[in-house]
C-alpha cells in the first residue's frame, strides 16, 4: 500500500510531459553555408530539447552539425537494430533545414572482451563495425550522407587504451568504407579526426597527428575515404597564427591538409568537426571571453574566404545535456538550460550580416 501510495504521490507531482510534433519544414537563413557546430545530444533525454536545440543551431544561422550516434546504443545485440532514438534525432534536424554529418563509435559489449572499454575494438570485429555502418548508411539513405569512421584513434584513450595503431586503423576504415559504398554509393565516407597533439614517438598515451595521418598514408589510406575531417582547437592562440609542426592551433589543420595534397588527395574535401576555443576563467588553455569571439568569427572567416578545400566548420560544442561543472562548460554556445552566450548572440548576428552586438568591428 505504501508503495503505491508514493507511485501515486510521484505521477502526480511529476511534471507533464511536453507533447512534441516535428512540425512544418524550415530552412536555414545565412550568408554563411560552411557554418556548423557539435551538438552532442547521445545523452540528451527530452525530446523538446532536442528540438529546441536544433531550432537554436538554425536561428543562429549554421546550416550543419555534427551529432554522435553510438553503435552500443543501436545495435544491442547483433543484428539488431534499434533506430528509434537515431530517427528522432535525425528527423528533428532535418525539419530545422540541418545537414546532417554521423559520427559512430562506441563498441557494445558483445563487440569487445570482458573488461574492456567501449573504445576497445579488436581486429576480430571489425567486420561487425562495417556491417553496423553499413546497415547505418542503408537506413539513412537520402537523409545522412556523411559518416566518420571512428574518432581521434590516434589517442590510447579513442583506442580502447592500446598503443594507436595508424595500420590498423586504417583496416577498419577499408571494410567500413567498402560495406557502405555497396549499399549507398553516394554517402561520403570520412576518415576519423585526429586529436591535435605533440605526443613524443613512443608515448603511451597517443600519437602526432601529422605522423598518423602519414602512416595511414602508407598504409594504403588514401584509397578508403571521401573526405578528411579534422579537430582544429586554438588553444591560446589567434585563429590566424601561423601553423608549426612543433605548435597546436587553429592553423595546424592547413598541416593536414598539405598532407593530404602530397598524396594526391587534395581534390577530397575536408571537414572541421571539432575545434574552437575556451573561455573558462582559470584554465591554463582558455582564452579571455573577448578574444573567444574575435578568433571564432575569424576562423570561419578564414575558412570561408582562404580555404577553398575546408567544407564545414563545425565547432565543439553547441550545448550539453547538463553542465559538466568543468572547464568543458566554457565550450558551449548555449547554457544546458538554453540560455544564449555571447558567442551565440554574435554567431547569429555574423552569420545573416548584422552589425555585432560585442565586438566593434568586423574582421
């Protein structure tokens, strides 16, 4: 009796659930088509929430995002699927006028030993990865046509805590690209971003990008992806500092880039999915709020206007689901309650032309 009488008490006090419809198609309003941002819903609950977010991306003006799809989450058991969750989100961003690019990792536990992350995905299974890509870009077709195998596997972390290994790696993106090219032609396939690092040959815990993206090279990488995305953080640094082989910035992606011209693949375009800055008070990698603004509007100007082979800017990250209470909160756009930043408010202002509301003057 007690305990129905607390069930009771809970339905009754429980707020009501917002009755959510996916409503009448809109379109993105921009002078800016190359603007986009992470928006980072895997964990997101509510669905208004991630309706209201996707409507926050296209009234401030960024025609693409980047969200995270979890194969753990929609394959639970093999050879079954769960979409549910995956269509919702798709569907949502689709009526605000988004384009879609897929991110997928995160191994189940079927996938993996005992004991192990959900990074951790040994060579015996990468055909089942394939085949959940696969199955992915089948559903999807027509609505996501921009995949990314994996994320920063050059870091031990992003690799099940193992040595990165660009050989292997680059297996896993040669079935990958192969089962989903037998079902959807027409979906671009792109290689993994790379974390920005300095990491010294040999450390335990990742490997220089530009020494990566050089094997996979070698191992015969070029054959295997439509498209290079890359993670371009700023750091301290201007969004117009020169880059350095022995120097993290925004820059650094030009570095890849030359990478990729050197092996004959300048004609595939790339896609920034991750980067930005930080303004967080107290971190030792942030930048003063003021600064954040001008290096952002700059950095999509720079890819506008000077990188002709750089198809999206996509920052890290719109909002999250709660704060994370960390310095990761000084990334967001919007607060976990959707309260604008400055940075959105200047965003949305740079990306349809109007005059700045925090900085003076234009780039």
């Amino acid at each position: 009796m007690l305990a129905l009488l607390f069930a009771l008490a809970w339905s009754l006090s429980a707020p009501p659930q917002r009755l959510v419809t996916i409503g009448t198609p809109q379109a993105v309003e921009t002078f800016k088509p190359h603007m986009g941002v992470h928006t980072r819903l895997t964990d997101e609950v509510e669905e208004w929430k991630i309706q209201r977010t996707f409507e926050m991306v296209r009234e401030m003006g960024a025609p693409w995002v980047v969200e995270y799809f979890p194969w753990a989450y929609h394959e639970p058991r093999p050879g079954r699927y769960d979409w549910r969750r995956a269509d919702m989100i798709v569907d949502h961003a689709i009526a605000q006028g988004l384009t879609v690019i897929a991110r997928i990792d995160f191994v189940p536990e079927w996938a993996r030993p005992p004991d192990t992350t959900f990074r951790y995905l040994g060579p015996e299974h990468y055909g089942d990865y394939a085949r959940f890509v696969a199955a992915f870009a089948a559903h999807f077709s027509g609505r996501v046509d921009h995949i990314i195998i994996w994320n920063e596997p050059n870091l031990s972390f992003e690799w099940g805590y193992r040595l990165p290994d660009p050989v292997a790696y680059t297996e896993l993106l040669r079935q990958s690209y192969l089962a989903i090219k037998e079902v959807a032609p027409d979906v671009q396939v792109l290689a993994a971003g790379l974390a920005p690092t300095l990491a010294p040959p040999g450390s335990e815990w990742g490997m220089d990008d530009l020494l990566y993206l050089e094997a996979m090279y070698a191992a015969g990488a070029g054959d295997y992806f439509d498209g290079m995305t890359i993670h371009a953080y700023g750091m301290v640094f201007a969004h117009d500092d020169p880059p350095a082989r022995d120097l993290i910035n925004f820059r650094r992606a030009e570095l890849l880039r030359e990478i990729m011209v050197a092996h004959g693949d300048g004609h595939k375009p790339s896609y920034i999915t991750e980067g930005g800055w930080n303004d967080h008070p107290r971190w030792a990698q942030a930048v003063r709020p003021y600064q954040r603004l001008m290096y952002t509007v700059g950095a999509y100007e720079m890819a506008l206007h000077e990188w002709d082979w750089c198809e999206v800017v996509a920052l890290w990250v719109f909002r999250y689901p709660w704060d994370q209470r960390t310095y990761q909160d000084y990334y967001a756009f919007v607060s976990a309650d959707f309260v604008p930043k400055p940075i959105y408010v200047e965003l949305a202002n740079y990306a349809l032309g109007r005059p700045f509301t925090y900085l003076e003057e234009a780039p």
